[in-house]
C-alpha cells in the first residue's frame, strides 16, 4: 500500500510537470504570430518568415543532431515523419489555407486536432480515453470558435478549408510522433535530437515551397512596430526562432510524453487564446466580449482535460494523463 501511495505522488508530480511544460509550450508557440506579425507587415513573405524561424532554429539546434547522429539509422521513419508533419506540414499548410479563407475559420479548423488526437487513441490504436478528455475537447472547440470569432469571417472555399485540415491532420502527427518512444528493448529517443533533426527535415521542405533565395533580407537591419513601437527586426526573428520555435517544440514535445497526446492536445488550444491576449497587449488589437468569454471556456475545457481522474477496472485510460509506457509500468509495480 505505501508504494501505491509513492507512486500515485510521482505520477501526479509528473503530470503536474507535463501540465506546466504543455503551458509554456502553448505561451512560446502563442507569441509567434505577434512577433511575426510586425516582420510581414515590414515587408517579409509569410513563407520566409516561416523558412526563417525553422531554418534558424535547426542552425541552433544542429549541435544537438550532431550529438545525436546515430538516430538517423535508428528511427529514420519517426525523424521523417516529425519533420514533415509536425514541422513542415502544418505551417505550410496553415499559410496556405490563409491565402484562401479567414484566419478565425482556419485556426478553428486546425484545432480540430485534438478532436482528430482523441479520435486516433480510441479508433487506431484501440487504446481507452476517459470521457473527461472527450468533454475537454469540445469545450475547448467550442470556446475556441468563440475565440477566434468564426462567425465574422465564414467562409467555405473548399481548397481553403480542405488545406487547414490538412494542417489540423499535421498537428495530429505532431502530438502522436511526440508520444514515441522506443520499441520493446529499446531506449526512447532523446526528444532533443528528434526536435533537431525533425527541423532539418522541415528546413529542407520548407526550403522548396518557400523559396528563400527571394527574401528581402534588407528588412531584418531595419525597425519592425508593435503597436506603434519601433523594435528591431532582428530581435523579433531572434523571438520567433528562439522561444517561439525552440523552446516551444522542446516543452510541448516533452509534455506529450508526460500527459498523453489528447490532454496535451486540449491544453494547445491555449495557443490560440495567449496569441489573442498578446495581440491585445502588444499589437492593440481589440478583446470583445465573446472573445473573453470564449478563453474562459478554452480554460474551462483544458482544466476538465488534464484533470481527469483514472477511471476504475484493469484498463486504465491512456487520456488520464499517461502514456501507454508508464501505464504498464504502474501496472507491474502494483
């Protein structure tokens, strides 16, 4: 009975971890748009600022794959998946859609990932969810649509809507590869090294679609305004490539394997309501009261998510906070 009660310490320790690093993770990924924002407006493609805040973060990272060189031998399918999904896949296919539909409808429909998430667990890999999560999903997307104000903007352009899915599909490789770990025998992956060479792999698509040879470099020596503001240039791609990319894949890659990938996934939804705030905050953009109303529900959704309390019987549900590994791991010890 007392190793129970360690161990039951432990995993709520480790999901308190894995909540906390989910939160920065939303907060680094949330605040890109506000530093990107100022880059376009002073005159960067979209796509080369996207080229630019992941070709940076894999020149930074590229000691890390040196150090991890033999994990191209060892899981080159998961490094080629990552890089092409969770790296290349969803900005490519986020900008894109952008092009053709309102930004609220398209970041609504991206975030139908952790619907998707929750949908692969229970369907694919046939493992049980509890219904808390499910309930933290809706709630999530129903706030979320109130967030991003999804009625100002409708719009049903079928390639649009048909490339944010497919950036919502990409952000579901994105939590399910985070979750890998090793096969039975073998050691895990370092999450470092596969964020490393996920992002080469992702710099060497991006570099085809976004075709970097075109950037206006001139713009990075000049000023960029927030709200008015002057800031460097510089510094907000420095921003972008440093916490908006690199820490914010770091932190959300290691709270998916501490949480799991459909409570990770609600509690993301938080990117959309910290990058609301922010553009508040910084860029003087507007809150209304639906938008307030709408985080509050997000929150609301991703508190029920990450909270939810195992359900009883021999299966414990992987959403409750845990990965399939130390589910079987508590299993053996009890």
């Amino acid at each position: 009975m007392p190793v129970r009660t360690s161990e039951s310490g432990q995993g709520g320790r480790g999901r308190g971890v894995g909540l906390g690093l989910a939160l920065v993770s939303a907060l680094a990924f949330g605040g890109s748009g506000v530093a990107a924002k100022p880059l376009i407006e002073a005159g960067l493609d979209p796509l080369h600022v996207v080229w630019l805040r992941v070709a940076g973060a894999a020149l930074v990272m590229l000691p890390l794959a040196v150090r991890h060189r033999a994990l191209p031998r060892h899981r080159p399918a998961l490094l080629a998946g990552f890089g092409l999904l969770a790296v290349a896949g969803v900005q490519a296919c986020y900008f894109a859609a952008l092009s053709r539909i309102p930004v609220g409808v398209a970041l609504l429909v991206e975030y139908l990932a952790p619907a998707l998430v929750l949908g692969w667990v229970r369907f694919v890999q046939r493992r049980p969810v509890t219904r808390a999560a499910a309930l933290g999903v809706v709630l999530a997307a129903a706030g979320l649509a109130c967030v991003v104000e999804v009625w100002s903007g409708l719009s049903f352009d079928p390639l649009g809507l048909l490339l944010a899915l497919g950036a919502a599909c990409c952000q579901v490789g994105y939590f399910v590869l985070s979750d890998q770990g090793g096969d039975a025998g073998e050691e895990a992956p370092d999450p470092l090294g596969v964020i490393a060479y996920g992002l080469l792999a992702g710099t060497a698509v991006l570099t085809l679609v976004a075709r970097p040879w075109r950037t206006d470099w001139s713009v990075l020596a000049g000023p960029a305004y927030l709200d008015g503001t002057a800031v460097p240039a510089a510094a907000l791609l420095a921003w972008i490539v440093l916490v908006a990319t690199m820490i914010a894949y770091i932190t959300g890659v290691t709270s998916v394997r501490r949480l799991s990938p459909p409570v990770a996934g609600v509690v993301a939804c938080l990117e959309a309501v910290i990058a609301t705030v922010l553009a508040w905050v910084l860029l003087g953009e507007q809150l209304s009261a639906p938008q307030v109303t709408g985080g509050a529900v997000v929150l609301v959704g991703a508190f029920i998510a990450q909270s939810a309390a195992p359900a009883k019987g021999s299966s414990e549900p992987v959403a409750s906070g845990g990965t399939e590994r130390e589910l079987s791991a508590r299993g053996t010890a009890a």
